[in-house]
C-alpha cells in the first residue's frame, strides 16, 4: 500500500511541476486511464468473488 501512496504522491508532484512549466503531459487522456481502472477492477472484483466462493484462486 505504501508504494502506491508513494507512486501517487511522485505523479502528483510531477504533474504539478509539468504545470508550472507549462509542459504538455506525456500520459494518455483521461478516457484511457478511466478505462485502464475499470479493467483493474473487474479483475480484482473477479479475484475477490473467487475467494469469497471458496474457489481456486491461480
């Protein structure tokens, strides 16, 4: 958990400074990451209804 903490807190500070300098960011748009969080979701939301089932989690 800490790493992400910490991975979100560099991006944040990045991101601040790639606005002060007025540079465009180099990430993808923010449809892109949306999407990207759903398929994480769902691929945790399946890992968790597995376990909560009792089935075998690869």
């Amino acid at each position: 958990m800490k790493a992400y903490f910490v991975s979100l807190m560099v991006g944040l500070v990045v991101g601040v400074f790639y606005n002060v300098l007025s540079v465009k960011s180099p990430a993808p748009p923010t449809i892109a990451l949306v999407g990207l969080l759903g398929m994480l979701g769902g691929e945790h939301l399946i890992l968790l209804v597995r376990s909560l089932l009792g089935l075998s989690v690869n």
